[in-house]
C-alpha cells in the first residue's frame, strides 16, 4: 500500500508508536542532531493574544515572543509606559549550558535593545 503523505501514516499505525515516533527529538536529541542538523525554533505565540510560552520543545533552542502592549518601566528613574513584549528562551540542557544559553540570550537583547544604533550604517 502506498503512502502519499506522512500524516496519511498515522491511520495505518498505532496511536501510541505515532506518537512516540513524533516526540522522537525529544527523547533522542543526538539523532535529532545528527539528521536534522543544529536548529533554532522562533515562535509568536501573540498573533493568538497569548503574551508567554514556555513548553518543550523538539529543538535544542527556542525563542517565543509575545504580543507588543503598554507597560510601565524605569527610564531615567522615572516610571513611564512604553510598548514591550516579553521574549523567553528554552534551551536544551543536555545541548547547551546555562552560562552559554544566558550570554546568547543577552547578546539577543542587547542587538534588539540597541537595533536603531547597530543598524544605522546599514539604513539609508
């Protein structure tokens, strides 16, 4: 019997080995690696209104980010209201270390909280 589609596999094998072949990275991570190559997962959870998510995921490293809204934050000592959003990263502890995992972090915040600096030569 021919297959066209992997979702069409699913009927044809049981419930509980579909899913156990679906969280395969999961539970195999250096497979994962080894055939499907070092990835990243970027996520937005807000175009759903949901403003965090954090899960486990099949990648070594994923980054959500949520929906842009007012809140209050200190500039200058002085509370004002500025658009944010939260950005949340799980990483894989058995792929990367927490100190690791923490400087990559920071480096992303730091581009994102400096982009109109870093950026200008590029812009016209």
């Amino acid at each position: 019997m021919k297959i066209g589609k992997l979702s069409e596999a699913s009927f044809f094998f049981p419930h509980f080995l579909t899913k156990h072949f679906i969280r395969s990275p999961v539970f195999l991570p250096s497979r994962w690696e080894k055939y499907r190559g070092r990835s990243l997962l970027i996520s937005s959870p807000s175009k759903y209104g949901i403003d965090t998510v954090t899960g486990t995921w099949a990648f070594p490293l994923a980054i959500s980010f949520g929906f842009i809204k007012d809140r209050p934050v200190v500039r200058n000592n002085q509370i004002v209201i500025r658009n944010t959003y939260n950005l949340t990263l799980n990483f894989d502890r058995r792929v990367l270390a927490g100190a690791q995992a923490g400087r990559f972090f920071k480096s992303i915040i730091d581009n994102l909280e400096n982009a109109e600096t870093i950026m200008k030569p590029y812009l016209l």
